[in-house]
C-alpha cells in the first residue's frame, strides 16, 4: 500500500500518494499550474521557473513541478506575488525569443504562446537580443531551429533517454547554451533516425517537421496528376485530437474528407498491412516451421527502427523481415497494380501517405526498393500535424462530415490491419496469420493479448499447434537494446535463443505515439489512442489478414504467391549497414 | 642580562620621524652605556598599523606603540637595561586573529604526515575510532562544537551528518567540495597546499561519521599544487594504515580518490557538484531530494566544503566545547577571510566569529592602501554577497548579522572597497561573473541576469533611465525567486545590496551622468588644460579615433563625440595635460 | 606496510614539530611561488650546501600574509624567531650568512 | 603536436580509470594535459572505447571552461580576472594584451604563438594585478610593461 499525504493547496485539502508532486496534486483539485518545461510524458526537468508556488512557512519560492507535497504543507498556488514573479521570468523568456509567431509552424499551437497570451504581455520591457544560431534543415525531416528554443530540455530528454539516440544534446552553458548535435556537425551528419520525438514534445516552435503540405496542394492543383492517397492506422485515431476530440475513430470522415479535397483514389494504408502480413507471416514461417533462415526474425516496417539498426546494430541484419513497411507496399501497388487495372499513366500517379511519423519522410528514398514500380513509390508524407493543418486550410468542417467509404481494390482492410497502429500490434497481426499458414486451421481465439500494453519490453510464449514460439514485442528506442542484447549475448555463447519473434516500434507505444502524431502524448492519450485502434479490430467481421478478400484477389490477379518472383520485386527490400554511427 | 634587539617601525606616525628617531634612540643607547646591550633593527612589517612609532624588543617579546622622542629614555632605563615592562606604553599585542583552520599552515611541511603527526594530526580520528567508537557521539561533538558550513549558508555541520547517517542503504558517500570558485577567496587552496591532512582526516571522521566507505576529493583543476599535496597526503595516510582496510585496527575501511573540477563555478552548488563528479555537466538538479538522501549515483552523500572539514579533528581531538566557546552565540568558532581590495595587507586572516569588520580591516588588515583615501565599503561573500557600507563596520561578523545587512558570509571572500570604486562597477563585475558561470539550464538565472547586466551596462555607459532600476530590482526579485539554484538565487545580491546602500550612486550616472568614482570611463571626459599643455602634439598622434584637433599655435582640443575615451592620451602626455573627469 | 600505532603518534606529538634548533621554513604554496618562493628554497639549499651552514630547510604551507610574499621563517639558537617577508635570492644568501651563520637579524626584511 | 601517439595515450589514461566510475572528466583532464586541448579525433575514440555517447562527450566538454577544443597557442596567456585584480586595473592589461596581439579572448594569435584567456582568480591576490604566461606568474603588472614582458615570448 501507499503512503497517503495529506496537505492543503489553497485552502483545499487535497489526498494524493506520497511522492506526488505539487503540480499533479494541485490538477487534482481543479488548479493548474503554470509551466513550460514539464510535459506529462517526461519527468520535471525544472528549467523554466514558471510553476513556483509558496510553501508555508518558508519565504523562498518552490517549483511545483518537481517538489513532492509533504504531510500538512500549506500551498498557496497564486496570489499577485507569485503571478508578478511569473509575468517576470515569462518577459524574460520571451526576450530571448524570436517573435516571429505569424510566420512560425507552431503558431496557435505553441505553449510559449499560449502562455503569454493568458498572462497577457502586449508590451516588451526587457531588451530584445536573439541568438544568431542558423536553422538546421540537413535530416530533410526535423528542422531545427535553435533561436527558438527556450532549452526546457524535452527533446535532449527523449532523444537521449526515451530513444537512446543521442542525436540531440546541450552544448556551452549559460547564455551560449544550445541543442545541438554533438560536436557542431548538423542533423543530418548526426544519429539521429528521424523518430520525431523532439518535434512532437518540442513546446516551441525550435524543433518541428519539414511542411510538405504545399507540395501536396500543388500536386492536388495539377490537373495532369492523378492523387492518391491512404491513412496510416495511428493517424484516424489522433486527427480528432488537433480538433478537440480524444479517442475517437474518424477513418470514415477522413475517407470523405479526401475526397473532397481532391484526391481520386482514397486508399488505406491498413490494406497493405494485410499484404504486410501475408508476406511476414510467411517469412516467419519459412525461417521457424522450415527452418529456412536465421530467427528471431524481426520485424521491419518502423523506419526509425530500420535507420537504427542499420546504423547501430547492423549485425542484426540477416534477423530482418525483407518485408517493405504497409504505406511502401501500398505505393508501389498504386503505380503497379493500380495503374494497370485502371489503365492509367503510372508517372500522373501522386502517391500521398498520411503518417503518424516523420521517419516515412525518410523512407520513401532510404533505398533503391523504395522505386519498384520503377518510380518513387510514394511521392510525398505529411505527418498527422500537417493533415490537420491541410483540414483547416481546406475549410471543411471535419468533425461534421458524413462517413464514406474508401476504394476498395486497395482500401479495405481487415482487424489485423488496423492494429499495426499499436505496439504489438504488427505481432499479433502476424500470429494471426502464421498460425493458419502451420497449422493450416484458423486460431479459436484471433486475441493475443501478452502483446498489449505500454511495458517497455513484454515477453511471451505462444503456443502454435503444440510447438512454443517466444515473442519479444519492445517499443521505444531505450528498450530495443535490452532485447537486442539478450540475442547478441545467446548468439555469442551459442546458445538456444531467446525468441523467435521480435517486434519493434521507435516510438513510445508504437505508431499511436508516433513523433508525427499530435502534440501532448502522454499515456493517458497513448491509451485511449490504442483503445480506439483496438475497438476497430473487435468491430471488424474479418480479423485476419489472410482473409481479406482484395488481398485474396491481389495475390491471386497479381502477385502470385507470397514471397514469390512478384513479391520480392515489389514488397521486400534490403538493409545495409551505414557507416558507423558514434551515439 | 641578555642581548636586546630593538624592532623598530613607523607604522604612520604623524609627530614623528623614523630615520630621525633611530639616530636619536642609537644616539641615546650610546650615551646610557647600553650600545652593547642592543641592537636596532628597522623592520619592515610589524603587525600593528596606524599606531605611530612601535617598538618590538626581543626576546622579551614586548610592543611599544605611540612612542615619543620623550619615551626613548625610559625605555632604554626600564626595559633594556632593567628588563622591566612600560604598562602606559605597552600596546595591546593581543594578535586578534585566532588560527583554527590555518593552525598548520606555515607551520607544517605538506609533504610531510610525521610533520603532521607531531604537530597533533590524527589524534582526532584516533579519538572518534579508538574512544568515542560510536557514530552518534562523534556526530554529538559536531553538535557541541556548534560548527555550520564554511562553504556560504552555514548548515550545522552535524545536522547533514545526522541526516546521512540515518539513511538505510549499502553505500554512502563523503565528498569534500574543494571547487573553490569565487574569484579573490582562496582559503580552500591555502588549507589543502598548506595542510592538506587535516582535510584528509576531517574527510575520514566525517566518512565514520556518515558510514560511508568512499569519499572524494573534489578540488578544481586550476590548483595543481594541491591535487599534488593531497595526492601524496592520500598515499602517506594509506601507507600508515591511517586510510584503508581497518583503519588503526578500528574495523573501519574508508577509501578515498581525488576528482577534478573543470572550471564551472556552479559546480560548488551541491548537486551540480555531485553531476561533476559522476562525469556529467554541472547543472543543478531541483531539492528535494536532498543528496544526504539521494545524492551521489543516487546514495546518500553528504558534501562539506575544504575549510569545514579542516577544522572537524581539532574538534575531535579537543572536544566540540572547546569549539563552542570561541564565536558568538549562533555562530562558533572561527572564519578564514581572503582580504583584498583597497586594503594595504590583502591576505588570509583567520578570526573568532564577532569580531568586527573595522577590527579586521584596520587592526589584522593593516588598513587601507591608500590611507588618504576614504574607505566606502566592505564586500563579503563573494558573487553571492553584498556590500556594507562604513556606517556598519562595527557590526560583529556572524551569519546572521552578515544575512541582516543584506550580505552573507559566504565561502568568506572580503573586499576592501574605497571611494575610488564604482558601485555600478561592482555590481557590473560581480553580476558578469555569475552570467559567465550559470550553467544556462534555468531561464530565471540564464537570462535575468544576462538582462541585469545588459541594462548595467547600458547605466554605466550614461544611457540609463530611472525606469531601469525598477526593472532591474523587478529582474532580481524574479531571479531570487524562481532560479533554480543558490547561484541564480544569489546572484542578484551584489546589485540589490549596491541599490541598497548606494542609490545615490546608480542615480548619478542615470541623471547627472556622472561616475562619482571616475571609474566607469563612458563617463568621463577627457580635457587638455590649457595651462599646462606644452603643444607637442603627441596626443594628437596617439588618439586612434582622430579625436583631438588643433595646432602647435592654437593649443588642442577633444572632440568628445569622437572620443573613445580609451585613455591613451593621459597615457602619453608628459605633462599631465591631459585631465579626466 | 608501515602502519602506524597509537603509541607512536603519541610520542611523535609529544616531541612536536620543529625537532632541530636551528631551520628555516619556505613558505611554498601558489601564491608564495608566483611570487619567487621556489628560487628562494633551492637557492637556500644549494647555498646552505656550498657553504657548509648546517640548518633544517623546509618547506611549509602559507601563512596568509600574501603582500608579503615570498616569506622565510628562520630559527636560530640565541636569536628570537623572526619571519622575513619580499625575500629574494639574494636576501635568501644574506639570512644564511648573517642570520645562520653570524646570529645577526637581516635589517629591512623582518616582518615579524 | 609533433609527437602525438594519441592511440597509445588515450589507453594508457583509459586503462587507469575505465574501471571507476564517472570518470569521463578525468579522462579528458588526462588528454587536455598530453595535447593543451582534446581534439575530436579523442572524442570519437573515447566514445567508442568507454561506450558513452559522443553526445554526453561533448556536452561535458563544452560545459566547462577547462576544456578547449582547439590547439592552444604556443604560449597561452592567463590574465586574472578576479575581484582583487578587478579593482586593480586587469581590464586594462586584457585591453592591453588585445591591443597588442589582435586578438579576443578565447582566441589564439595568427601565428600561433601566443593564445589569450581571462581566468577568475590565480589565488595570487596579494600580487594583484597578476598575469600568466605558461606556468611563469607575472604580478603587479603595469599595462605599460605588457609589451616589454610579451617580447620575452618567442
């Protein structure tokens, strides 16, 4: 059992367990608390001084943020004291800071922002001064932009800590500190695998994705192109959010939304998981029932996690899934499959994905399989951030649209599409099917639950048809070492590995959490993000991927079989190592 | 009766004349028969100041000061010939610094532990091992003694030690903070080159104390000379079983290793510290949790600073009463100050909590440089402190008097401040100071005191407005409030207490434009009196901004739009022509 | 290993520190050695060596008196312990030839 | 840096302290000491070697002022800035050294020969004001004197 403390926040007497802080006790009872640094998702880093509350009995003023609440502590949270001390240091703050809020990406989303428009500030006091630090565009996915940064330390924490990247860090001190990769080489030159962690917790408009929003109206405006477009599974559950919805599903309203933006084909990027599946599930089976290559095969369609392999693990190489990642398949069968059947010039094809991510900015040029139709397979990704700014450019009244139904050849998806949107979910997709293909019958129970959950590393054993299969699913960067050791440690004392399974996510609860995602993730949103991916798998009749009828018809029309001549041409891909990384 | 030597010193007599006086006193020892019976020996220092002629005769040890021409006879009669003491002309010798800390010092070869040894070491932590045997009564001493950190805020030393102790866990740590960073104090430096044992064996007390097995000597890079010292005190105490495996076959084992600043002043913050030690940056992490409950890789651990710990055997090996009876009712004991400044014998000066600053500067110090001058104020404590003005240097030196004036102790530097300083200056100095050394990771600190400093600047450039004080008061409040650590907390102090005392000041330069001190040079005007330039014209030659005009028939003169007031002209004019003001 | 008993810490304290009669101490921390302390310690040891003067030279920690740097703390039977401060190498020779050597005070350099 | 073995430097200093704990900054005190600054070369190597990020790396060293990441000059130039020396004039001698030099603080001479810092207190007070050039302490300094005392450097 937990301590219980009891204290009084102004005049209310709040019960919380011992070791909450002030600022969560105090949200408690209805006071909120001023703060820039502290993100729900992050422990206090106590780098603004905004949140300080008084402590009876002392005349100094403490942060709220990383100061527990103690036995009877009398709080006051704010009297004009505490306020003028506040207006102080947020005058402060935005001294050293551009105001360039019209022309900036985060402008009415930003927490900087918001804050000096709740205190108020319309006149400057303290002398403006600037820091001459260029912007840092080299990743062509994460764009820095020091002058802007206020150094609450989100992002040096998840890069460093979350993700075990190191991509980010603080350099100099004092006046001169910044974040900047380690020893002043750019993004581009540095770890970093383009997760999007920073931009997605950067307060500030400091850190923030590449906009290809334009290139996406050009192509729309083009009436020589032909657009296409499909949603990613973690985005229909998160748009909702940039409009004051939580945990809602709009995969239909979205259909409708495309469509009346433009584009001519509205397809999902869940079908091609289904493809994803048949195609993983068949290479697990090849490796674990006919022994045909090395386990644990791991899973591959993160591109964070591909890049961090490919920079930091590349002896785990031969344990990837050549399986191209679900958008990657989607486009190559757009400007294959699709142009055939339709008989259109693959080159008018615009193939957009919308992504939870910013890694898939990466990936539709990491490498020459990126091209199997021949052409870029993909034209253009815009993160779930950009797609809200996109609905509100476009004046459509998102929330009211009617549902619509997507195009079908390659849109309609099956449960265990869907959920490749949540950690785990890629492995319980797979099992789904892997089952069928050895035991040539369908699992009673499609559920695999062991691999659920927010737990960093969840380790299971799953029963195939008498035969075990250990599965190991890890989700966020931190926690990929620990599995990836365990295997390294086996393999070099030859002995029987640990799993035969392995899947990975870069983000903290897997494609949900996705850097490209909405701003202020935290658990809470994590999970009810989860829950909503989860619901549209119990909603759906068919719940394995195998079962999709335009899979069916996909591989029976086109393909052929899975991981024949035709797959590997268009859905699987290879890895090398990049030259060594120094985190 | 034995052979007398005269010392004889001038320390500022008005009536008379030192040359002349020895002549007389040789003049008169002849005559009394007594010229070989002593010997004169002007001297250069005596250790007393402003108190006329003084005489030292050795070896009876006695000080005459205030002595007179009409004197002579009646000391060579009484007291070289008769060995008989003069009451009326005896000066009070009483030396009113008391050395604690710095006892060894001087004393002691550093290499040397026998040195040590003989001179008493170790018998404190022979005392705690051997008969107190006990953690709880070590600590008890602490709290008799009544010893508080020497390191700025004056904790009672045996509270943390308490609070460590208590903490239930496998490892804990001792960690002597000897990151002495306030620029002009450097007591810390003097103890570990001049004693480094003692630090060494108040290190392992205090790891007894605390149960700790590991302690570290974090010192900064910049004094290599005590590494080295304390690295060789280390191996000597290791090699005579006094650290080690069961130290004086006590059944205690304590190890421990020097770690090495890297030039941040901050790190003297505790936690900041810690961060160092562990290899990281130095920034400060939020309190709680304290580090006598999370500190070091996350053990407890306590940190005291180098002259704390310095004085921790005596108190064993005398007893915490001894202690408690030097000092003053809150504060025991004593405290080393590093005097500079405007003060003629800038030094280490060690003495008993409540004596007063004008005791310390006139009578220990020797008073000021430049008599002439006037003497303004006194700084203590560093960038953390304040200044107090010449109406309170009776003020008895302890913590709390010190907090109520507006100062504070600190790690003990003291600044002799004369009307030839700038009060803007001080403040500018001592502010620019702790911008250079925030460590950036608070916003409150980072750029209120960049801000602090902009707008100082702007003031001592003649560009200030009224206004400004208010923001800069406004900034300061932030500052002490919402910053993160003592130095963001502190670091306003020297301008808050400047404002304090000497508006006046700040106010001259805003409205009248006028540097009292003639120190801030954006200030001054620079003018050639007509009446003592010659007309060389090498002051034209030397203005690098072509400033000054004229001709050899006219005279010159400065255009003080262009001027820079980079002072080259003074500099170069041989007939002081050339006059700031 | 040398440890040391109690009982020889003892004896050791009771015979205290400056065990011969005649020494002289070097003040040799930084702020005496920015300020020439070394010379004045190495030429006290080679002068006393050439020489033949038989004294203690040691070295010692400051002893606070800055301004007065490089110090030099001479004991010697028959004269009372005087300190000389500003000493130089060459006042170093003088305090070995006329204080050591003659017992008679260098004038000019006492400071204590 | 004629006779840098920066390979076999760096194990020896990283076999004496890999074992401890926290002991980064030793380890780039054991560098900075062989070469007068830690080249990046060190902190690729050490960052493999030890298995800490570069990142962590370089955030230490250019937090603390002790660190350089350049070669220093031939002969480096400390000018004290601390309260005593403050209040004696040791702006003036900085004012006096860039003058002379062309140079900045932090900065190092065209030639190579002399690089200048300003320190916070050689805890030489009584010698105040002080500057450094090598290991040879220079007090009571007169701005007039800098030049005379700079052509002793060659």
């Amino acid at each position: 059992m937990y301590k219980m403390i009891e204290a009084v926040i102004n005049g209310i007497k709040v019960e919380v367990k011992e070791g909450t802080t002030i600022l969560e006790a105090a949200k408690k009872v209805q006071i909120k608390i001023p703060t820039l640094c502290k993100h729900q998702d992050l422990p206090p880093s106590a780098a603004c001084g905004l949140c300080i509350v008084k402590i009876k009995g002392s005349n100094k003023m403490f942060r709220a943020c990383c100061t527990p609440l103690e036995e009877k502590m009398e709080i006051v949270t704010n009297d004009p004291d505490i306020v003028a001390v506040r207006r102080t240091v947020l005058e402060l703050i935005l001294s050293n800071h551009p105001n360039d809020c019209l022309t900036c990406a985060r402008n009415n989303n930003c927490e900087l922002q918001k804050l000096a428009a709740d205190f108020g500030i319309s006149e400057e006091h303290f002398k403006k001064f600037l820091r001459q630090i260029p912007k840092d565009s080299s990743t062509g996915v994460i764009e820095l932009q020091p002058e802007k940064c206020i150094l609450c330390g989100r992002c040096i924490y998840v890069c460093q800590q979350d993700q075990d990247v190191w991509a980010l860090s603080f350099l100099e001190r004092g006046m001169g500190t910044r974040i900047s990769p380690a020893g002043d080489i750019n993004m581009g030159e540095s770890p970093c695998v383009k997760c999007g962690q920073c931009s997605a917790h950067c307060p500030t408009g400091a850190i923030v994705e590449k906009d290809d929003t334009e290139r996406v109206w050009a192509a729309l405006r083009d009436s020589e192109k032909h657009c296409v477009v499909q949603i990613a599974p973690a985005v229909r559950v998160a748009i909702g959010e940039a409009f004051g919805v939580t945990g809602a599903n709009f995969t239909n309203k979205l259909y409708a939304l495309f469509r009346r933006m433009g584009f001519k084909a509205v397809f999902d990027t869940n079908f091609a998981a289904d493809v994803c599946i048949m195609e993983e599930a068949s290479e697990f089976v090849e490796r674990f029932a006919h022994k045909k290559g090395p386990l644990p095969l791991i899973t591959s369609c993160c591109p964070a996690w591909v890049d961090f392999m490919e920079k930091f693990h590349p002896d785990m190489i031969e344990h990837f899934s050549s399986t191209k990642s679900p958008h990657e398949i989607l486009g190559t069968l757009t400007k294959t499959y699709y142009t055939e059947k339709h008989n259109i010039d693959p080159k008018k094809i615009f193939g957009v994905s919308i992504m939870p991510c910013t890694a898939k900015k990466y990936e539709i040029t990491r490498s020459g399989e990126m091209f199997a139709s021949g052409l870029q397979d993909i034209d253009v990704v815009i993160t779930t951030r950009e797609l809200a700014r996109m609905i509100k450019q476009s004046g459509i009244d998102f929330l009211n649209l009617p549902d619509e139904e997507c195009d079908h050849m390659l849109g309609d998806y099956t449960g265990a599409g869907v959920i490749f949107g949540a950690t785990g979910g890629v492995m319980e997709a797979a099992l789904r099917t892997a089952y069928h293909f050895v035991t040539g019958k369908e699992a009673e129970k499609v559920e695999f639950k062991t691999t659920r959950g927010l737990k960093g590393v969840k380790e299971s054993e799953i029963n195939i048809a008498g035969t075990k299969v250990r599965i190991a699913v890890a989700h966020g960067l931190s926690h990929v070492e620990e599995v990836i050791n365990k295997i390294r440690e086996a393999k070099k004392k030859g002995e029987e590995l640990p799993y035969h399974f392995v899947e990975v996510m870069a983000c903290p609860g897997g494609c949900v959490g996705g850097g490209g995602q909405p701003y202020m993730v935290c658990d809470e949103l994590r999970k009810e993000r989860t829950a909503a991916i989860y619901q549209d798998d119990d909603d759906r009749v068919l719940r394995v991927s195998h079962k999709n009828p335009y899979v069916k018809r996909l591989y029976a029309d086109y393909i052929g079989n899975p991981l024949g001549d035709k797959a590997h041409k268009l859905f699987h891909t290879e890895y090398k190592s990049r030259p060594q990384y120094t985190r | 009766m034995p052979h007398k030597i005269i010392l004889v010193k001038d320390t500022g007599a008005v009536e008379n004349k030192g040359v002349d006086f020895n002549t007389m006193l040789a003049n008169q020892l002849r005559d009394s028969g007594a010229a070989e019976k002593a010997s004169i020996v002007p001297v250069a220092d005596i250790g007393v100041y402003d108190k006329g002629l003084v005489l030292r005769i050795l070896p009876d040890n006695v000080t005459y000061s205030n002595v007179r021409e009409a004197d002579i006879k009646k000391i060579i009669e009484q007291t070289v010939l008769a060995g008989k003491i003069i009451e009326e002309l005896s000066h009070d010798g009483r030396d009113k610094q008391l050395r604690i800390v710095l006892k060894n010092c001087g004393l002691v070869d550093p290499d040397s532990i026998d040195d040590y040894i003989r001179a008493g070491g170790y018998q404190g932590l022979r005392k705690a091992l051997l008969e107190l045997k006990s953690q709880d009564k070590v600590i008890e001493e602490l709290k008799k003694s009544g010893l508080r950190g020497r390191g700025g805020a004056g904790f009672p030393t045996w509270m943390k030690w308490s609070t460590a102790k208590n903490q239930k866990t496998d490892q804990k740590y001792m960690i002597c903070n000897g990151d002495e960073g306030d620029p002009g104090a450097y007591m810390d430096r003097s103890v570990l080159e001049g004693d480094p044992h003692a630090v060494v064996e108040g290190m392992i007390i205090a790891g007894y104390a605390i149960g700790a097995s590991k302690g570290y000597l974090y010192i900064r890079a910049e004094y290599p000379l005590a590494v080295k010292r304390i690295e060789k005190a280390l191996e000597d105490a290791r090699e005579y079983g006094l650290l080690g495996e069961n130290i004086l076959e006590s059944g205690f084992t304590y190890e421990m290793e020097i770690r090495l600043g890297a030039g941040a002043f901050v790190c003297g913050e505790e936690t900041a510290l810690i961060a160092s030690v562990e290899g990281k940056r130095g920034t400060p992490k939020p309190r709680p949790p304290f580090p006598a409950v999370k500190g070091l890789w996350d053990k407890p651990s306590i940190i005291n600073n180098v002259e704390t710990l310095a004085a921790v055997p005596q108190i064993l090996s005398n007893g915490g009463d001894w202690l408690a009876k030097i000092g003053t009712a809150t504060s025991k004991g004593t405290k080393v100050f590093a005097i500079t400044g405007k003060i003629k014998n800038s030094g280490l000066v060690e003495v008993p909590m409540g004596i007063t600053l004008r005791e310390i500067v006139f009578e220990v110090a020797g008073g000021l440089l430049n008599p002439e001058k006037k003497i303004k104020a006194v700084q203590t404590g560093g960038p953390s402190g304040g200044v107090i003005p010449k109406d309170f240097l009776d003020t008895p030196v302890d913590y709390e008097n010190l907090g109520k004036l507006g100062s504070i102790m600190g790690s003990g530097g003291m600044i002799v401040i004369d009307e030839t300083d700038c009060m803007v200056d001080l403040a500018k100095f001592y502010l620019g100071f702790c911008v250079d050394e925030s460590c950036g990771k608070c916003a409150p600190c980072r750029i209120g005191g960049y801000q602090m400093l902009q707008l100082l600047n702007k003031i001592s450039n003649g560009e200030g407005e009224l206004a400004d004080l208010d923001k800069l008061k406004r900034i300061a409040y932030a500052m002490q409030k919402a910053s993160l650590c003592g130095l963001g907390q502190t670091a306003a102090n020297p301008v808050l207490s400047t404002l304090k005392y000497f508006e006046d000041e700040y106010k001259a330069h805003i409205v009248n434009k006028k540097c009292p001190a003639g120190k801030c040079k954006y200030l001054l005007m620079y003018k050639i009196g007509e009446d003592k330039c010659k007309r060389c014209g090498v002051c034209v030659k030397n203005c690098p901004t072509q400033a000054i005009s004229g001709n050899r028939e006219k005279g010159f003169t400065i255009d003080q739009v262009k001027c820079i007031k980079c002072g080259n002209c003074t500099e170069v004019c041989k007939f002081e022509a050339v006059a700031k003001e | 290993m040398k440890k040391i008993s109690v009982e020889t810490m003892d004896s050791m304290k009771k015979e205290g520190v400056d065990t011969s009669k005649n020494w002289i101490k070097v003040g040799m921390s930084t702020c005496g050695i920015a300020a020439g302390a070394d010379v004045v310690y190495a030429t006290l040891l080679d002068e006393a060596k050439k020489r033949n003067i038989e004294v203690v030279i040691k070295k010692c920690g400051c002893a606070g008196k800055c301004f007065a740097e490089p110090l030099v703390e001479v004991n010697v039977e028959g004269l009372p312990r005087v300190t000389y401060g500003k000493v130089t190498a060459e006042v170093a020779v003088t305090i070995l030839e006329r204080h050591v050597r003659n017992k008679k005070l260098v004038k000019d350099y006492i400071f204590f | 840096m004629e006779t840098k073995n920066l390979d076999a430097d760096l194990e020896r200093i990283v076999k004496k302290w890999k074992d401890k704990k926290g002991s980064l900054i030793m380890i780039l005190h054991g560098m900075q000491n062989l070469y007068g600054y830690v080249p990046r070369e060190t902190a690729l190597k050490l960052s493999q070697t030890l298995d800490v990020p570069l990142a962590r790396i370089y955030e230490v060293i250019t937090f603390y002022n002790y660190f350089k990441l350049e070669p220093p000059g031939k002969h480096n130039i400390s000018v004290c800035l601390g309260t005593a020396c403050y209040l004696k004039g040791a702006a003036d001698l900085i004012d006096e050294v860039k003058k002379l030099l062309e140079i900045n603080e932090g900065e190092t001479t065209k030639d190579g020969l002399f690089h200048l810092d300003v320190v916070r207190c050689l805890g030489c007070c009584g010698l105040a004001p002080v500057m450094m050039i090598d290991e040879k302490v220079y007090g009571k300094v007169q701005r007039k004197q800098i030049a005379e005392i700079l052509q002793n450097y060659h």
